[in-house]
C-alpha cells in the first residue's frame, strides 16, 4: 500500500508466468482498498534495491467467510484471490502451478515475508528499503482432507469436519495444521516439487491452522486471462 511517500507491507504473491501475472490473496487488495492511493509490488529476493512496480489488477474476488449466509449449498466456493499482471516485468523466475490436491501426508511450504513492526518506510527515487521484512518459511500439512472450514468458533476446528454447519464449509480451500506470521497472506503454498498448490489466505496462530485457496481454482479463474 502506497501514500504519497510512503509504502506499507499489505501481504505476499507470486508470479507464475514469464508475461508477469501476479497472483494473491483478494483480501490483500481489497481489504485496503478506501487506504490505498496507488498499488505497487517489489521483489526483495530478486532485488537489491527493491524497485516499485506498477500493476493492472485484472480479476479480483474477496467475501468475507464470516459474513457467508446460511444455507448456501456446502460445495460453495470461498471467495479470496486477485489476479493482476506485472507491468514492465522483467525477471525470467516464475512458479508453475500444480492443479493436483496435495495428499494428506505431504509436505508443504508458505514461502513470504511479513513485517514484525507494522512500520512503514519512504519512498526514494521509485525504490524502497525492506530490509525491515522477515522472512517467512514454514511448513504445513492437511489437516482435513475434504471440505475446508473457516469460523470464528474454536471449537469447530476440534470437531469432526462432517458435523460442523455446512455454511462454515467450502470446496476449493484446504484447512492445513501450523499457521504464518500475519502478513504472510497471498504468499504461495508449494509442494516439494516447488510447484504452486496454493494461496495463503491466514488462519489462528493460536489454534495451530490455516486456510489456503486450492491451485485448481486460481487456474479455473485466470486461465482466459491474456
């Protein structure tokens, strides 16, 4: 996020095409959206100098789980993803993405970065300093294999999936054990092939969860985007 002269760590996303499409997490932009006056990415892996670039949102989604109706049919789809393209990108370092559902004793990643002081920094000659960001590298499993569930109820996540409320429930997500710094949303979700299997979208550090957005649906929904 990006005032004047001033830029804000929101959260983490990926490229995943040698055109620079640039996915995360929807809430990440969108969340923010009345904050931010102009939006810009960097690469501090990539980058010494972490250069500001400019990027074109081409599809963006995000409904709050806690706000989802009752009685919406149990295969609903939770709606958390931005889709956006890279302008003048020129890197030649790219995920690919695996549309496969992870098994359930797989291992995974979230690899991303969040800021410990929620500080913001100045904005000099297009570039900025985010040496402050730490680096977030932590491993995950599945922790129910089918329907992924999302509530504010604690006590849900100790239940058996098949008993809790159906509006709590959604088909295109995972809920996996372990949880991220916040910050971390929209970073990717990789397998030990370092092939995309999903979106972090956040979770309770003190129940030990989180929630990803499937692979198989960030493909239905950018794959006809040029």
């Amino acid at each position: 996020m990006i005032t004047e002269d001033n830029v804000t760590h929101l959260g983490c996303g990926f490229v995943t095409s040698k055109k620079g499409l640039f996915i995360t997490a929807g809430h990440v932009l969108l969340y923010h959206l009345h904050e931010i006056q102009r939006i810009r990415i960097a690469f501090p892996e990539l980058e010494d100098s972490c250069s500001l670039y400019k990027i074109k949102v081409l599809y963006s989604e995000y409904l709050d789980p806690t706000l989802r109706r009752t009685g919406i049919n149990k295969k609903s789809f939770h709606q958390d993803l931005a889709i956006c393209r890279v302008l003048s990108y020129n890197f030649s370092r790219h995920f690919k993405i695996q549309t496969k559902r992870p098994g359930e004793d797989e291992i995974l990643r979230v690899k991303g970065y969040y800021n410990p002081d929620k500080v913001s920094v100045p904005i000099i000659n297009n570039t900025v300093d985010l040496s402050f960001l730490e680096t977030e590298d932590t491993q995950f499993q599945i922790k129910h294999r089918g329907l992924s569930i999302f509530s504010t109820d604690s006590n849900d996540y100790e239940k058996r999936p098949a008993i809790v409320t159906s509006e709590k429930k959604f088909s295109n997500c995972l809920t996996l054990r372990n949880s991220a710094h916040p910050g971390v949303s929209g970073a990717p979700v990789i397998n030990s092939e370092d092939k995309i299997v999903g979106i972090f979208l956040g979770g309770n550090q003190n129940l030990h969860y989180s929630n990803i957005l499937c692979s198989k649906y960030i493909r239905k929904n950018y794959r006809f985007i040029s």
